[in-house]
C-alpha cells in the first residue's frame, strides 16, 4: 500500500536512524524503509502480498553530519600527530607569542633551542619528550624557572634571588609592616581579603610577570589590588585611603649647605637679583624647557659668582703643612738639656701649636705618636710647663722631631712624605717599603695617597731645613743634601760628599764645570768650598748664600761681589696673594711654616686631605684629623661641604663633595618623573609643589597636591605609577 | 493563606519565568565565577587555572546534551530541560572562555583551540536565535510541517495543480491556463527553489505568479476563474512549504555546521590540558 493511500501519512521518518528511503527526497518514501544494514524493506512487504517497490536507501543527514564531525577530528588528530611524533614545532604547543622584549634577545637562536633558553629542557628535544619531560615534573618548579629569569636579570634585580616581597631581607619587611600597620582602615574590599595566597619568600617571576601573553603585552603591568592583598595597611585607592605624605620628598640633610630660604629673601633679594628655580635647576643645554630636572648644579653656575673670591680669601694664608713652634731655648739649655738646631726666631719663648697636618706627620712613627699623646689634644705647646724638667725634655723631643721630619723630607721628598702620610692613615701597610705605597690597600686608597702629596716640591723641605736646622757654623761639606739645580743655584750648596759619591759614577758629573776641583769660573761656589774659616765671608759674597728667605726682607747680588758691577734686586717675603695666586707649595719664613696655598675651589689636595682625615676622624686618638675637619681649618671648605658619618656611605664618600645625585643603579619605593609634570600650565612653577619653612627646608608635600590630577579617571591612580616593586637600596 | 511549597514547586511555570529563572541563575554563576577570578588574582592565586577548569567542566556539562540523546533511557530529566541548560550554560562558557583566554597571543594549537571553540559557540548562538526567530515566522505562515514531509506535501500540490490545468482544457475556454501552467507554473512546481532563496526566503515569486494569474481573467470564464483561485491557493501553499524548507534547512544547516566541530574541539581540548598540566608551574 502505498503512503498516498493512507489516511494519516507517517509523521515520522526516523531521522536519526543511518539509512533513509531512497524516494524520500522524491516524496514518495515507503513506510518500510531501510533496515539497520541500509537493506530496503520493501523486499519483505512484497513477500507478503504488498504492493510497494523497491529503492536504493540512501545514508541519512544524521549520519553524514557525524561521519563530518568524526572527519574533522581525524583531521586535527592528524595534525596534532604529525607535529608531536614526527618532531614538529615545539613552539606549536606554547600558548602565545613572547613579549617583544624577550623575542627579539631571542631571534638569533634557532627554533630547537629557543624554548630551551628560559624552560629547562634540552633544545633537540622533540615536542612528546617535552610533554613527558615536563610530566615528569622536570621543568615545573616556579623557583627553578624564576631562577632562569634572574640568570639576565641578576644585574638589575640584585637581590631578587631571595623571592622575598620588594626584594628586601625579612628584618626590613616586618619594621615595615609594624610602621605602617597602624591604621588599618576597611575602605575597600580588597581590606577584606585574606592573606595572599604565598608566603614569604616563595614568590616567583611568573607570580607578577606572566610570559606568552603576545608582542605588546606589559610584563611590568601589576593590579594595585594585589599590592593591596599583601600590605597591612589597605585602602580604597589613591584618593580615597592613601597614608597622607609626612616626609615627601624626604627630609635629608643635603651635602651641601644650602640655604633656598635665605638665599632667595636675603642675599639675592639684597643684590635685586630674581631667585629663579630654573636657573640652577634646568639644565638649558637640554631639548626639551622643562627637564629633566637636576637636583643639584655646579658650583661654577650657581656659587662662583659670589662665593669665589670670599673662598679664595680664606685661603690667602694657605694651609699650614709643617710649622715651627717655638722653644725657649735659654730655659732649656738651663735645665741642662739641649735643643739642636732651631731657629733663633723660634727659640725665645715657648709658644705656638702644632698643626694638624704636622701632628698627622709626627704620629706616623711610634716615637711621634708618643709624643703626641703628651700634649694638648689641640697640639698647643704654648700651656707647656717652662720649670718642669720633664715638659721641657718633651720640648726638646718635639723639636727633635719635627727636625727629623723635615730631614726625612728634604732627603727623601714625596716617597718620604707618602710614606709619613700612609702610615698614619694605614697602620697596617707595609711601611717599610720605602715608596709609601700600601701592597694590600685597594687601588682607590693608593690613588687617594698619591693625590694627596701631588705637586710638593722636595725643594721646599729643602729650604726649609737650609734655613731653619742649618748650623750656621757647620761647614757646607756637612750638608748631605744631593745636587740638584735648586740647591747649586738656589741656595749654592753643593755637597761635596755626595758628589765624591756620585763623581766616580757618573761620566756626565765628571765631565761638569761646577764639580770641577777649582771651579773658579762659577762665582757662586767657589769661595764656599775653600774653607771653613771662610764660611762667614763666602756667606756676604753669594747673594743666595744670604737667603732672603732667612730675612724679612733682603737683596741678592748677582756677580763678582762688587756691588758696582753686579745687578742687585730686591727679593720681598714670600707673599701668597703675590707670589702664588695660582697656589702651591712655599716656606714661609714669618711664620716658620710649610705653607699649601691651595688653587680656590676643587682643590684636589685639600679634598684628599679632608677625604683621608674624615675616613679617620671617628677613631680614638685621631685628634688631629678631628681639627683638620674643624671650621675654617683648611679654609672655608667645611662651612659648605658637610660630613655624613651615616652607613650608607663608603669611607671616602662621607666627606660629601658633591651634592646628591640619583643613583640610576638604585630604585626607590618611590619614584618621581617632574618632566610630565612641568609640561602642564598649573604647575610649571616649582613653588606650586615645593613650598620652603622658616628654617630653610622644604615643606613636605601634601597628599593633595597630586589627588587633584591622579585620579583613576585622570592621570591614572595606579601602585606602580610612582612606586616601584623591585627596591634597590645602597646597603 | 498558606503558602504549600510542594504545590509552589510542582506548579507548572511560565515560558518567562523559566527564561527568568535561567538567565538569573546564569548571571549568578557569571557573578561567582567573576569574584573567585579577582579574588585569585589579587591573591596571587592562579586564576587561569581556575577559569581552566571551570571552562573545562562547562564544556562536559554542554556536551552532556548529546549524551542525554543517546541515552533515551537515563532517568535524568527530559531532553527538553538539557536543551535549556546546555543554552545557559553555553553563555557562560563564553564568559569562561574571555577570561580564561583574554585575547589571542599567538600560539597555534591555542589559536586552533579558541578559533574552534568561538566557531562553535558562534553557531550555537545562531541557532538559539534561529530558534527563537524561525517558529514566529512559521507560525505567521500559518502551517505546522516536518521537513521530511515537505518533499511529499510539494509533490501533492504540484500533482493538484496539473490536474486543475489539465481540467480547464475541457472547460472550452481556450487554453490561457494550460499554457500558463506549462510556462510558468510547471518550474515553479517541480523544480527546486535558488539557494538565494534558502537563505533569505521572500514572498516576491509568489506575489508575481499571483498578480500574472490575476491578469489571465480576461481570457477565462466563470468555471475557468474558479480553477484559477484554486490554482492561486496551490502557489500559496507551495510558497509556505518552501519557506518552511528554507528555514528549517538554515537550522539543520547551522546544527551541522555547530556539530561538525565537536570531535575537534575535545581533542584539541585534551592536547592544551595535558600541556598546561606538562608545564604548570608548581611550588
């Protein structure tokens, strides 16, 4: 019967069945349809008397569309196939592109070995064995692969190693913690949160840095509610909870003494000048008119203008090196003791102070020190008893000294005074090497020695003891001195026991006129070396041998001796401001003295002096260095440059000659960028920010100040726009 | 009065608040899912493996629709009420699937992945549309057929019509209607429709058939005009059974295409887990 001759057609035709009757596309299916097998039913009903013919089935919808679904599949198992068995591409299976900053270090390598650089695997491996590599738990640990992170990173993040929070030691974390834990304040609902799900120091890379999430992804990118998870004190955000600022920017004692407050009201107000921030503070050398700020400027931009001449006026005395004190010789001498050599201008009543340079000197042999520790702390011998036995012998054994001093010197020169100055500052050198130099000192100290007897002449300790411990009645012959130009022409001693030392040697003294056996050509020594009853005379005669430098004031004759023929000139006391405008080293009569005269600003020898000195001004017994440091000791360096005896400072760095600078190897909680700031019209004067105190310091600023632009919807309120996670302290 | 739960629970809902009652629990577990995310996140948490997971769960759930079919004899609910849940549920594995995922970053077998997936989930959400729209416009059509019965219902109508033209041949009215027939009624009758109309299906065939009938009054009597009405309800007729050929095949079509890639999708699914598990980072 066909389906036309029903009354009810059949509803239903078994979609989901995997064969259907070949005529249902035509309209006309029969009611049999096809079996299980795809055989067509019509068969059976003809066997049984039916009227209905036979059709091909055809396969159903349902199931072309699962043999589709099973196809693709097979498709992708396929692919996936070939990739993971044949070795295919590894980075097939790493869940997305490096950010550009890791890509591009690693475009040079090859495809093998570019997952291999930061995941512990073996770069031929093929992509299974990474599979069962990594299953075998081989390559999962966080802190192993934070560990590859930090084998580039190591240089910036120091001490990120440990994985603690901030990269701080667990003693800093919690003074932290207890510091700002004092207002907990439940303004939002990451205050509700509990504690972070890691603790201590098990945070990794990964934990914040998170790789394989594209070209342009931030990996420095961090949500300010996870800074909120860990830190006690939580709050809302930026304007709504943030602790108020009590010492931002910090209060800090600048290295160099600078006052803005009275600077800008009193000294620039008094010469009509504007006190303008920019002047000093934008460096015009720059592109851009608003940055990037300096905190500090030179001295020659900001301060040479007014402080250059009263700085050079404080050195116009120059600083005393070696000077004389003075002994009463006739109380001495009649106690029964001896003074030696000392000059009669020296030698009529005890008085005077030992510098400090010279205590620096004398305490470098244990004799010295000795004797040192039997003065006055300030090195005063004028408060020295001139009745009692014993202080008069101290005397004398100071003057004995000191006139080895200026012996060692005058022989031995710079090494001589290298070696006085190192023994002091590095007990534990060998002093006996003779050079001065420290073998097991670290090669900044040896620059700092020889930076600080740069310049000395040893000519000048040679004058200096010519014209102090010279015996006048000794014979020149006793001199030792070795012949120099300065002593054959300034002074006309020549020693005759050294040039019997040196005149066998050398084939060029041999053949020199001035050691000749009678030089009589040379006017200048040939009266002294005749005789010792002639001394006297030679000494009217040669003009040098009448040193000026002896007098207050003298002539020299040049010549025979005969005024009438010879030229004869003035010669002035030695005058600083006169003779040595531009600094240096001279003997200064007046005064009995060494004198440095240093070259204004920057000198280099009096900064490695006050270098040196403050590295040992804090320890016991170094009362000289102590006063070097004192004001107006070394000039006027001290009323500006201040010493910071805090340990954040390396030994040399704690005489503080420069200002402030930022370090770029560090990285503070805070950070600060004035460049974008200045850019805006409100606030491109210094003063709508930095306000100054009465004392001079700047007013700490208000919360306010940033609130007004740093909201979310402005300038953004994010943790990491101004504060950093990785901290970098100097200790 | 008292309120009896049991009667409260047993009684029988309306289709809005049953869409109501779904689309709050979805947005409930969106909401959830949301809080862990954050919470997880601000925590250091690993929250890629928790919306991982999650995502991983919710596809199981969807492809228990399948199952469910399969399994006609599982004492677990109608398929009708699977139906709605693999809808809602499908909603939130999108919502899964954007915070698992975030964007695309590059990597191919997770390209592969999410391409199939968002495929999938693509056609899905056609076909809820499909399947909201299509029944208001059949029922504007004004017929209730099964696909597979309309292959035999357009044979009837074309055989009907036929049959009219060849009856209006003996009327002794000429033969305008017969010739109308063999030229222009014939293909539409027995030859399928264009696929453009499979797509987008559209009155406009048979508005000009019916208006080019009209014109043939002129040339036919009383009886010949009865058999043109009669041959004017046929072209309607056939009209509706194309439109529910078209809409119905466009929602085979989009099941089709929202299966085809099942078997695909499970095993790339299997692939990333067993990768993320390989290099998850412990510790």
């Amino acid at each position: 019967m066909h389906w036309k001759q029903w009354d009810t057609p059949p509803k239903y035709f078994r979609p989901a069945d995997g064969w259907e009757c070949g005529r249902l596309r035509s309209g006309l299916p029969c009611a049999c349809g096809p079996d299980a097998q795809g055989r067509c039913q019509a068969n059976q009903a003809l066997k049984s008397g039916e009227d209905l013919t036979t059709c091909k089935p055809r396969r159903s919808l349902w199931w072309r569309r699962r043999r589709l679904a099973r196809a693709g599949g097979l498709f992708v198992a396929g692919i996936l196939a070939l990739i993971i068995f044949l070795g295919g591409d590894k980075e097939f299976l790493a869940p997305g592109e490096l950010t550009s900053h890791h890509a591009q270090i690693l475009s040079r390598h090859t495809t093998e070995n570019r997952c291999a650089a930061c995941h512990e695997l073996e770069a031929t491996e093929s992509v299974m064995a990474f599979l069962t590599k990594s299953w075998s738990g081989h390559a999962v640990d966080r802190q192993q692969q934070s560990i590859k992170c930090l084998e580039c990173h190591q240089h910036a993040l120091p001490n990120a190693k440990d994985f603690s929070p901030h990269d701080l030691p667990e003693t800093t974390l919690a003074e932290l913690t207890r510091a700002g834990s004092g207002s907990m304040r439940l303004t939002s609902f990451a205050s509700v949160l509990p504690k972070q799900a890691l603790e201590g120091n098990e945070l990794a890379c990964s934990g914040c840095h998170l790789e394989h999430q594209g070209r342009m992804h931030d990996l420095t990118m961090l949500n300010s509610d996870r800074c909120q998870s860990c830190h006690a004190n939580r709050f809302a955000s930026f304007t709504n909870g943030h602790p108020e600022f009590t010492n931002y920017p910090a209060h800090q004692d600048t290295r160099i003494s600078f006052n803005h407050q009275s600077h800008s009201a009193k000294h620039f107000a008094s010469k009509g000048k504007s006190f303008d921030c920019s002047s000093c503070h934008l460096d015009e050398s720059q592109p851009s008119a608003v940055g990037p700020v300096g905190r500090s400027v030179s001295y020659e931009k900001a301060c040479a203008a007014c402080h250059d001449a009263p700085l050079r006026s404080s050195f116009s005395d120059g600083i005393l090196v070696i000077n004389l004190p003075s002994f009463d010789r006739q109380k001495i001498e009649a106690a029964g003791l001896t003074l030696g050599a000392w000059p009669e201008e020296a030698s009529l009543m005890t008085d005077g102070t030992l510098s400090p340079i010279l205590r620096w000197l004398l305490a470098s042999t244990p004799r010295g020190k000795a004797l040192l520790a039997k003065l006055p702390a300030d090195g005063k011998v004028t408060d020295l008893s001139t009745t009692d036995l014993e202080s008069l012998r101290l005397q004398t054994e100071i003057a004995a000294e000191i006139r080895l001093l200026v012996e060692e010197l005058a022989v031995g020169g710079q090494p001589a005074l290298q070696k006085r100055l190192s023994a002091s500052l590095n007990p534990t050198s060998n002093s006996e090497s003779g050079d001065g130099s420290s073998t097991n000192n670290p090669a900044q100290v040896i620059n700092r020695d020889s930076q600080m007897i740069s310049g000395v002449s040893p000519d000048v300790f040679r004058a200096a003891w010519l014209s102090w411990f010279q015996d006048k009645n000794e014979t020149i012959a006793e001199v030792t001195f070795p012949k120099s130009p300065a002593a054959v022409v300034g002074f006309g001693r020549p020693s005759p026991m050294l040039d019997e030392q040196l005149s066998g040697q050398d084939p060029l003294l041999e053949q020199d006129p001035l050691l000749a056996e009678t030089p009589v050509d040379d006017p200048l020594v040939a009266e002294p070396s005749t005789s010792k009853a002639s001394t006297s005379k030679a000494s009217n005669a040669d003009p040098l041998n009448a040193d000026p430098l002896t007098e207050n004031s003298g002539s020299a004759t040049f010549g025979d001796g005969n005024p009438a023929k010879s030229k004869v000139i003035a010669l002035p006391d030695l005058s600083p401001q006169m003779h040595l405008p531009h600094g240096g080293w001279f003997v200064d009569q007046r005064r009995m003295a060494i004198v440095y005269v240093p070259v204004g600003h920057s000198d280099q020898i009096v900064k490695s002096w006050l270098t040196a000195a403050t590295s040992k001004a804090s320890e016991e017994g170094s009362s000289h260095f102590k006063a070097m440091l004192a004001p107006k000791a070394m000039g006027a360096c001290t009323e500006c440059h201040k010493i910071d005896h805090s340990a954040e400072y390396s030994v040399d760095e704690k005489y503080l000659w420069h200002a402030r600078e930022s370090d770029p190897s560090l990285r503070a909680f805070t950070r600060f960028n004035h460049v974008p700031h200045l850019t805006l019209p409100q606030l491109n004067q210094c003063t709508s920010c930095h306000s100054l105190q009465e004392d001079g310091r700047f007013k700490s600023m208000q919360l306010q100040n940033c609130m007004d632009c740093h909201t979310k919807q402005g300038a953004g309120d994010s943790c990491t726009q101004c504060h950093n996670y990785h901290i970098k302290l100097r200790r | 009065m008292q309120l009896n739960v049991t009667q409260l629970l047993h009684r029988p809902w309306s289709f809005f608040a049953q869409r109501c009652i779904s689309w709050a629990i979805t947005f409930l577990a969106i909401a959830i899912t949301l809080c862990c995310v954050w919470g997880l996140t601000v925590r250091f948490g690993r929250s890629d493996l928790f919306t991982g997971y999650s995502l991983l769960g919710v596809c199981l759930l969807l492809a228990f629709l399948s199952i469910r079919k399969r399994m006609l004899a599982l004492p677990i609910g109608p398929v009708k009420v699977w139906l709605q849940i693999h809808l809602y549920a499908g909603v939130l594995s999108l919502v899964l699937f954007v915070l698992h995922v975030g964007w695309f970053n590059g990597g191919w077998l997770e390209l592969m992945l999410g391409s199939l997936f968002l495929w999938i989930a693509g056609t899905g959400l056609y076909l809820w549309y499909l399947s909201r729209r299509i029944p208001k416009r059949l029922l504007a059509v004004g017929r209730d057929v099964v696909l597979e019965e309309i292959p035999r219902l357009q044979q009837q109508h074309a055989e009907q019509a036929y049959e009219l033209a060849l009856k209006s041949t003996q009327l002794g009215e000429g033969v305008t209607l017969a010739d109308y027939y063999q030229q222009k009624l014939v293909p539409y009758f027995h030859a399928p429709r264009s696929l453009f109309f499979g797509i987008v299906p559209s009155i406009r065939t048979r508005r000009r058939l019916l208006r080019e009938l009209d014109t043939l009054d002129r040339y036919l009597g009383t009886e010949g005009r009865a058999l043109r009405n009669q041959i004017c309800d046929l072209v309607r007729k056939k009209d509706e059974l194309d439109v529910h050929w078209a809409m119905q095949n466009q929602l085979r079509f989009c099941l089709t295409m929202h299966i085809v890639g099942l078997w695909a999708l499970a095993l790339l699914i299997t692939v990333h887990v067993t990768t993320v598990l390989a290099f998850v980072q412990r510790g």
